[in-house]
C-alpha cells in the first residue's frame, strides 16, 4: 500500500486492449482461521482463474468485483451503469476477459516469491512489473494516509514489517530476473512519475500494450502536469515534480534514519540516496536517485547475501 500501484495501472489501462483486475487476493488475507499454506494455495487459485477468464466459477469474488469493492475496475462500473443485467452476469466479464489482448492485474498484498509458480505454467505466459518505491516515502505517505483514515491502525506503518517485505521481494526478484529475464521488468515509481513518457512506452512495450494515439495523450497529460494533482488519499493524478520526493521536506530525520537503518540493502539496490544527515535529507541539490547497475545486477548484488 502507497506504493504508487494505482497511478502505474491507471496510466497502463487507458487501451481498450487491456483486461484490469484490481487486487484479487485482498480477500484473502486476515482470515485467522485460514493456513498461511492454503490461504498461498487460494491466492494462487484465484490469480490463475482470473488470468485464464474464469469468472463463472468465482461467484463470491465475482459479486465483489462489480459491487464495486474493487472500484478501480472501470470497464465493470460503465456496464453496469449501461447494461445491468448483462453486469451481473459472470460470462459477460469472462466474455470481455476472453477478448483483451492483455490481463493486467494489480497485485499488492502478494509477495513477489508466491507468484513464482504461475511463471512455470507456460500457458499463462505470465509478465511480472516490480514497481518499488522508496520505502522512506511509503513510511511517510503512510502516515499521512492513517491521518486521513485513523481506524486504518498504526500497524501500516511498521518500519520492521515493511522492510522486511521489501527484503523478501529482493531476494526473490534477483532469481526471478535471472530465471525470466524477459518476463520480469523493475520499475521505480519515481522514475515513472519524473520521466512518465519514457517510462510508459517502455511499459507498454514489455506487456505487449498498443501505445495508441489515446494512450499518448492521456499520458502526456500526466507528463505535462495538465491532470490537477489529486489530493484524495486514493487519488491517482500526481505531480511528477513534488510528489514522489515531498516525504524529504517533511518527514522527521529521526524517522528517515529508522527507515534506512532497517532498509539498507534494499535503498542500495534500487538505487535510492542514503542521506548521512538532516542537512543532506534537506538539501534539494542533492539527487535521491542514484544510477542503477545495467541488466539486475544491482539485484544480484545486494540480494540475499550481499553486502549492503
């Protein structure tokens, strides 16, 4: 959460040849009486069925998906505002599934490593787009959020938990990366909202994407700051200048070093500046992106094992 997930998909969406599914495996989690085994096993279910278009066979997910639970899926919400008895029929969705070039899904709650079985069944042919963000600006924006949404609980901004994901999706993305190197792609949320056009077409190249003349603009849209930055705490719109940097104007040293201290390995392999002290953190001259290895070798070096 706060990774700037729904800004990359909404900008990976905008052709009609896309399928977009919003966090499917939500459900899943937080369920006491459910293994931690057979809680991986569902989630891997469900994620295959919706890959392959089965919603039939998914009454209860299916319901959530159009009651609007998972509210980002647009292509639902306009048919049920059109056609509603054609809405609630499942073979509908499975029919507009069946028709897109691409199934995008929109994976949060998931490690990296539980997907590695789906990138084996070749019928899938599943692509993976690791999108990372600094982990001082998730802290931050985290804060924020629980600020906004008190009940939300201060467990979401537990800098042990959320390194520690961090750390787990490292050691998994180096082997995936050398595994599937044309199946696996990292991303950095900064990159994306500072440099959005380049980024995009790269994207959409990897997934196999039309860049349409639609796509373009709504793009450039964003690129150019001509979407007003939306200041809802779901919002999707962003300032590509301020927004993924605003944390190093306002987020406490104390916290910034916490946050490094238990994500060391992690800034260095996603080339993220450590700032040595609050005059540094404060000092806009100084770039928090640092240049990256080519070809994953940064994950290879600081994955499990190395030095940090």
């Amino acid at each position: 959460m706060r990774s700037g997930s729904s800004f990359v998909a909404h900008l990976l969406t905008q052709s009609p040849t896309t399928f977009y599914t919003e966090e499917p495996a939500r459900e899943f989690f937080g369920q006491d009486s459910v293994s931690a085994r057979d809680q991986g096993r569902d989630v891997l279910d469900i994620l295959r069925d919706i890959l392959l278009c089965n919603f039939s066979i998914r009454p209860h997910y299916f319901a959530k998906r159009i009651s609007g639970t998972h509210f980002h899926n647009r292509d639902n919400i306009k048919l049920c505002l059109s056609v509603n008895s054609l809405c609630w029929d499942p073979a509908t969705d499975s029919a507009l599934c069946s028709a897109a070039n691409v199934h995008l899904l929109r994976l949060v709650a998931v490690d990296l490593g539980d997907l590695s079985p789906l990138l084996k069944e070749r019928d899938l042919n599943l692509k993976i787009v690791h999108l990372v963000r600094d982990p001082r600006g998730v802290v931050a924006s985290r804060h924020r959020l629980i600020e906004d949404v008190p009940s939300l609980g201060e467990d979401l901004t537990n800098v042990t938990a959320i390194c520690g994901r961090y750390s787990r999706d490292l050691n998994e993305s180096s082997i995936i990366a050398k595994d599937y190197p044309n199946r696996y792609t990292l991303l950095r949320y900064e990159d994306m909202t500072k440099r959005t056009e380049i980024n995009a077409r790269q994207m959409h190249h990897f997934l196999g994407i039309p860049y349409t003349n639609l796509v373009a603009r709504h793009v450039a849209d964003h690129a150019l700051g001509l979407v007003p930055e939306d200041s809802h705490p779901y919002g999707l719109s962003r300032n590509g200048t301020a927004a993924p940097f605003r944390w190093r104007r306002a987020m406490p040293f104390h916290l910034v070093k916490t946050v490094q201290d238990e994500c060391s390995r992690v800034l260095h392999a996603y080339g993220y500046r450590v700032f040595r002290s609050e005059s540094e953190l404060r000092d806009e001259a100084l770039a928090p992106l640092v240049p990256m290895l080519p070809g994953f070798q940064h994950l290879k070096r600081y994955a499990a094992g190395g030095r940090a």
